[in-house]
C-alpha cells in the first residue's frame, strides 16, 4: 500500500524545537521529492518547504515564513523525511502534513498529518 | 506572496455543474501550467483531484475538469453527488522569491 505516516507532533513552549518524521511505503522513495505542508485549524494550506532526491543533489528549499527556522532532510535507507523546526512561533501552530510531488509540481500522496501546538 | 483567490462558498443541487476560480497573478498562474486542484473532507487529508492545469490522476472521477486562462483557473464538478461536499484548494507553483508554492484560499462546496 502506497502511504506516508506523520509522526513527532506535540506541545512545545515558544522558541522551542521539534522534529517531525514522514515515512514513506509502497513506493520508490528514494527516487521522489518531498514536500512538507501546513494547514492551521479551520485555515487553508501553506506551503513549508521540499527536498529533493539525492538525483537532485538533496536540495531543499522554503517559505519565507519558516526559513532559517526550519530544515528538511531525508535517509533514504529508511524511506524516512524529516522536518526539523527551531526557534518555533505560536503560528507555527497547525497540522503538518508530509506529501509527495509526482508529476511535475503537483502532489499525489499525502500523509495523515500530525499536530504541532506551539503555546505556553 | 499572497494565497490564491478563491470563492469563500459554492454551492449546487444534485446533479447540477459548479465552477470554483483561482485567481493569482503573473508570477503563478498566468505564467506557468502547474495548478493543481486538492479535494479536502473534514478531518481529513488533501486529495489531488487535477495536476498541469486539466489532467486527472488515475482514479479521479471525469466529473472533475480543470482549465485555465490568463492569471485564473477553474475546477467545474458536473453531476454534482452528495460525496463532492468539502473544501477544494488550487495551487500553483510560483517563481516569488518567498515560497515555490502557493495555495488558494480554499472553496467551501455544499451540496443543497
């Protein structure tokens, strides 16, 4: 089965850190980008950042929001992404889910998500 | 870089046909085919409906339909059923210099 599970979500204070895990099954992990996306409670969706494939030379890139807070890595031997978030906000706040780009800029598999609440 | 417009609301009856824009600029979707359209239901993750403006993953029902012209796109759902209720978001990558990627505001469909 082709799936993505979120995991490391949780509570941390302001200016806190947290790492987020995504692992990857039923399909050529190695071989794809991936993307971390956001969505707040009862809000749309941003757009995080994504690492590319080591075909790709693992390149990373961000939004403005998270840059220089947040970075992105992968071990392919365990099919496993990671996102690892610093110095976080109280609007860093949302649930955060990992997903694949497929076809060129578009994203077909999406994991279940998990809640990251930054408060004292 | 501001989110995408979309319609807050779009409602139908069944087995009508609706259409949701996506409005962005020059710098998206005016300049590039890749908007790609999510279908979300509550409490649930985004599921990829349309990709490079009007194509369909496998397995997407051909009721959904996309295309595009200037700086909008348009998802249209035909034969509206009671399961197309949710929340449908756009995105487009994006050449601004503060993300690669933008989402729409995000459509509320009631089927009435």
């Amino acid at each position: 089965e082709v799936q993505l599970v979120e995991s490391g979500g949780g509570l941390v204070q302001p200016g806190g850190s947290l790492k987020l895990s995504c692992a990857a099954s039923g399909f050529t992990f190695s071989g794809s980008a991936m993307h971390w996306v956001r969505q707040s409670s009862g809000k749309g969706l941003e757009w995080v950042g994504r690492i590319r494939s080591k075909a790709n030379s693992y390149a990373t890139a961000f939004a403005a929001s998270v840059r220089g807070r947040f970075t992105i890595s992968r071990d392919d031997s365990k099919n496993t992404a990671y996102l690892q978030m610093n110095s976080l906000k109280t609007e860093d706040t949302a649930v955060y889910y990992c997903t694949r780009e497929a076809v060129p800029d578009a994203f077909d598999i999406w994991g279940q998500g998990t809640m990251v609440t930054v408060s004292s | 870089q501001s989110a995408l417009t979309q319609p807050a609301s779009v409602s139908g009856s069944p087995g009508q046909s609706i259409t949701i824009s996506c409005t962005g600029t020059s710098s998206d979707v005016g300049n590039y085919d890749y908007v790609s359209w999510y279908q979300q239901h509550p409490g649930k993750a985004p599921k990829l409906i349309i990709y490079e403006v009007s194509n369909r993953p496998s397995g997407v029902s051909n009721r959904f339909s996309g295309s595009k012209s200037g700086n909008t796109a348009s998802l249209s759902i035909s034969g509206l059923q009671a399961e197309d209720e949710a929340d449908y978001y756009c995105s487009s990558y994006t050449s601004s210099s503060t993300l690669d990627y933008v989402f729409g505001t995000g459509t509320k469909v009631t089927v009435l």
